[in-house]
C-alpha cells in the first residue's frame, strides 16, 4: 500500500522543525511537502520543499493534495510589528491553508494553537487563536486536531526575553505543576510534534483539542 503524503507548514520553526524531522523518519509518510518562505538548506529522499511567498498561497494549489496537513505556524506581535500582520500569520494563512486543503481532498488537519485561545478573550493574542479555532471548525474536515501548548520549550535560535523569563521561572516551581495545574506546564516542542504524528495515524474522526498534559500523553502512544 503506498504511504500519505503531508504538507507541513512553519517547518523552520521550533515545533515545525521537530515535526518535520518526525515525519522524513516515520514509516507512514512517503511524501513530505514543506511551504516555506526561505530555503531549510538541506535534502532528503522524501522531502519536497516549496519556496513560496504566502501573500500567493492560492497559486500552489497542487501542494496541497495531500493527506495529512500539519500547521505550525506562528509569530510575535514585536516580530509581526502589528496586529493586522501577527493576524495574517497566525489566523488567516492557516485559515487559508486549511480551505485549499479541505478543496483538495485532505482528511486530516492539525494545529498548533495554543493554552488560553478563546474567542472572547480580552487578550489579543488568545483571542486570534481562539479566532483560528472556531474558523477551523467550520471548514469540515473529517478530523481536525487542535494542540493547546503551555510554554513551549526548546532551543530556539533567537532570543524571546518574556519566554526565557518564563522558562526559568517555570523550571523553578515545576514541582507545583501537579493535579489541576498539569496544563500549564511547559512542555517541550519535541513532545508537540510527535504529539501532532501521533494524532495524525489514529482512525478517529471528529474535532478534538489538546492541552500540554493530553499532548503528552498522546506523545506517548
Ligand atoms: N512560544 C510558545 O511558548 C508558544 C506557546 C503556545 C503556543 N505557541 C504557538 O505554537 C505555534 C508554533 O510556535 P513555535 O514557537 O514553534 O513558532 P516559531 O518557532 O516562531 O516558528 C514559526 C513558523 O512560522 C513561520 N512564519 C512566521 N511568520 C511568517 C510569515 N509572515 N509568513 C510565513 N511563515 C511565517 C516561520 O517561518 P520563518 O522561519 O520563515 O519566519 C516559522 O516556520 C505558534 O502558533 C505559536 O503561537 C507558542
């Protein structure tokens, strides 16, 4: 039987590059496409990396007849320099992604979203990914899976002040992120993506949403 095809979005990202080394290396998967906006700079067999400027997403359409969709996108506010621009890459680049691939023929989609999204919420940045989850939703895809991380953990390139702050501060009191409180502790990238692999082989359909201690146990499958 031949393998699934993937595409893979924010593939030079932190959660991105960890899924895309899961997905070159399982079995499942025969293809492998990437969008990305600069070259990774490296080759593999089944590898297939698509340099694009995401402004035109629509004129690459044949990349997304594909089985599995994996979203990873993401940005700051302060690398984004506004709202209007952090919305266009966390809310309607996926939000678009998702469209072409539901035309496509896609079965699966899965996000990264992230702990806290809630439309209603006062927090702009909660808010657009609460914006992202609902919109998801409605598109009918006959599994989405959505991936509510707490801080994410990993080694970054660049240095994110509030994030390094955070990830400190939260290895000091991990001892309290027990019972309820599991959720919120920060989890690392690489437990995400073979979160998202391990989601992506299961039969199940329906709309299903993660938080950092159902990632990990998913992650543990
Ligand atoms: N950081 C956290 O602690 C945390 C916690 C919970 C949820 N999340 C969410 O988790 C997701 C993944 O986070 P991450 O830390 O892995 O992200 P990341 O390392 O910042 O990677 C983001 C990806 O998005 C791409 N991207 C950014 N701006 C783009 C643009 N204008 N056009 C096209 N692609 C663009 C980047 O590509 P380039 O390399 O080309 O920029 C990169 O591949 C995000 O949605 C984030 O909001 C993060």
């Amino acid at each position: 039987m031949a393998g699934k095809s993937a595409l893979l979005l924010g593939a030079s990202g932190l959660v991105g590059g960890e899924l895309l080394n899961c997905l070159l290396s399982a079995p499942e998967y025969e293809k492998v496409q990437i969008l990305v906006r600069k070259p990774l700079g490296f080759k593999h067999l089944k590898l297939e990396e698509h340099v694009i400027e995401f402004e035109n997403l629509a004129q690459h359409k044949e990349c997304f007849k594909v089985d599995d969709v994996f979203c990873c996108l993401g940005t700051t506010i302060k690398k984004a320099g506004n709202r209007k621009d952090f919305k266009k890459v966390d809310v309607e680049y996926p939000l678009e992604i998702s469209k072409l691939a539901k035309e496509f023929g896609a079965v699966k989609f899965l996000v990264v979203s992230s702990m806290g999204a809630d439309l209603h919420s006062k927090v702009f940045y909660s808010r657009m990914k609460g914006l992202l989850e609902e919109n998801l939703k409605e598109i009918g895809f006959d599994s989405l899976h959505i991936f509510r991380p707490s801080l994410l953990l990993g080694d970054r390139k660049e240095v994110r002040l509030g994030e390094s702050a955070a990830e400190v501060l939260a290895k000091g009191i991990s001892f309290a992120f027990v019972g309820r409180l599991k959720k919120y502790k920060p989890i690392e990238a690489k437990t995400v993506a073979l979160g998202m692999y391990k989601a992506a082989q299961g039969k199940e359909t329906g709309i299903y949403t993660y938080r950092s201690d159902a990632i990990k146990e998913i992650s543990l499958i």
